[in-house]
C-alpha cells in the first residue's frame, strides 16, 4: 500500500485485535497512534463527555508534529462512527490528504449485529465512492484472506 508522506491513513474495522495485528506488523511505533488505547487513557482523566473531545485533540497534535517533520501519520480504530472517521479526515494537510483502509472482517468476527452493520455501512460507503464525502481522497476495503498479502506500507514524497 502506498500512501503520500504526511498524510493521514485511518485504519479500522469491527475486529479492533485483527487491525492493531495488521497494523503493528506493517508500520514503526512511532508513526502508529492507537486511537482506542489513547481514548481509554483518556477516559481515565476527564469525564465520559469529554473523552472524544479530548482525544480527538491529542490525535491532531500529534498529526500536527508529524506533518511538521514531513511524516505520515496512520491511525489504528475499532471504533466504526462517521464521526470520528470525519474528526480524522479533517486533522490531514489537504495536499496530502486522508486516506481510509477498512478492515471487512465478516460476519463472523464480529459478534453484535449492530457492529456488523455499521461495518457493512462503511465498506458500502468505501467501494461506492462516497465515504469522500466524510473528508477521504482514497478509500480500500481489506478482506481477512488480504491481510497475509499486504507486505508494506510505503509513504512517498509528493510531486512539485
């Protein structure tokens, strides 16, 4: 996969252990924010209103830091919300954008209805074009039988 340098990758899905696994195995720690495990800690420090808030801010500094240096910035999520993935796609530099992979784990992963459902929604959205509209350049959709054939993730300098 390949993905313009400073941008935003926004990793998620309904199986939140099969995309940190995806995730870990492909990127360098320093470029990686778990979105999940930061919004706990949160979660630990200021109240339940506030947690989305709060985290959504501590994401965009750091995106902010590594935009500074000329870095890509990928993000791991279990959390399914247009919302959020909006919140996202908003913090990228415009030239390089924001770029969205779905992790479309089938129905067996995904133990609740209603999650699976929402998962259905965004692969929907992502195949057909219009999760742009939530502030993505590029959207995939990954099936569990594509996750041993992606080998790497490369960010690339932008043309002048």
């Amino acid at each position: 996969m390949t993905f313009p340098s400073g941008g935003v990758v926004v990793f998620t899905g309904a199986d939140a252990p099969a995309i940190h696994r995806l995730v870990a195995r492909l990127l360098p720690r320093p470029a990686l924010i778990s979105y999940d495990v930061l919004a706990r800690a949160v979660a630990e420090k200021v109240p339940s209103e506030q947690v989305g808030e709060v985290t959504l801010r501590l994401v965009g500094k750091r995106i902010a830091e590594r935009q500074a240096e000329g870095q890509a910035t990928v993000i791991e999520t279990g959390e399914l919300s247009a919302e959020l993935r909006s919140g996202l796609a908003a913090l990228a530099d415009r030239r390089a954008g924001a770029h969205l992979v779905v992790l479309d784990s089938g129905r067996k992963a995904v133990g609740d209805e209603e999650r699976f459902e929402a998962l259905r929604a965004i692969v929907t959205g992502a195949r057909s074009g219009e999760i742009g509209a939530e502030g993505f350049s590029t959207a995939m959709v990954l099936g569990r039988v594509d996750l041993d054939k992606v080998t790497g993730i490369e960010f690339i300098q932008r043309r002048r």
